[in-house]
C-alpha cells in the first residue's frame, strides 16, 4: 500500500457561511438606516466567528497512512505516529462508517467521524479512511458496535 492522505476539513461550513452572511447583512442595514453601534458590532461578531471557524489551524491536520502506520500530521509536522500493531482498540460502527482509532492515550488517539458523529470536523474521503482503517488493524482489536456510543468501553467523550 502506498502512502494514503486524508485531510481534515471543517464539518459546520452552512452555519459559518450563515453566520457571516447575517453578519454582513446586520452591518450593512445598520449603516444604511443608522441603527446603534450594538448591531455593527452583533454583524462584526458573526463575519469574525464564521470567519474564525473556516480559517481555523484545524484544518491544517491530515491523516497519513502507510503499510506499518498511521500519523496524524499538521502542517507537515508529526502530531502522532501509531504503527498498526500498536494500535490498542478500534471500535468501528460499519452502518455509520464511524471509527474510534484507540493509541492508548488521548493524544495518540483518532476520532473518524461518520454519519451522526459529534464532532465539529470531517475527513476528506472519510469512508476510505475508515475502510482502510478496518483493514488493516489486526482482528483482535477490532470491536464492531452498531453506534459508537453502544460500545463497552470504547470510544468516550470528555464527559465521561
């Protein structure tokens, strides 16, 4: 297998787009009808915090795989490297193609989020990743759920 890559992308882009356009709208009506400073200030906090979100540093990370490992890198910078063989667990839910890639520590530690996941991002070619994950993580550590919140143990939000 060749090197495989799979960026992050953000998940949420309709509501930044809103939220900058109603921004915009708000500063925009509140120039033309003289409307108090509070609503050019609400429009600037929607175009800043839409405009924030798709700008973020986040979408900088990629997934990296290759016959012996997985690594997640930003900006080209290894975040994390787990070969294959040290993966812990993968708790795999097939009918949402959700993953939890588990390294045995948080920060070694992947989230592929499927239909229905919470998180605030996806992956390029996720269902490829996902697949790919699958396969190559040894069948002993591999726990396939129905959702990844019925899992015994697997993956946990920060809650917990």
């Amino acid at each position: 297998m060749s090197e495989r890559r799979f960026a992050f992308r953000p998940r949420y882009r309709g509501v930044a787009w809103t939220a900058m356009g109603t921004g915009a709208v708000l500063d925009v009506v509140a120039l033309v009808f003289g409307f108090p400073w509070p609503a050019i200030a609400s429009g600037a906090v929607g175009v800043g915090l839409g405009s924030f979100y798709l700008l973020s540093p986040a979408w900088t990370i990629e997934v990296v795989t290759t016959d012996d490992a997985l690594e997640v890198q930003q900006k080209g910078e290894r975040r994390f490297r787990l070969a294959w063989h040290d993966v812990v667990r993968v708790t795999a839910s097939p009918s949402t193609k959700t993953c939890f890639v588990d390294g045995g520590d948080p920060e070694r530690s992947l989230l592929v989020p499927g239909d229905g996941a919470p998180a605030p991002y996806t992956i390029a070619d996720k269902d490829a990743l996902y697949d790919l994950i699958v396969a190559r993580v040894p069948r002993e550590k591999l726990e396939q759920v129905e959702l990844l919140n019925s899992s015994r143990g697997g993956a946990r939000s920060g809650a917990d």
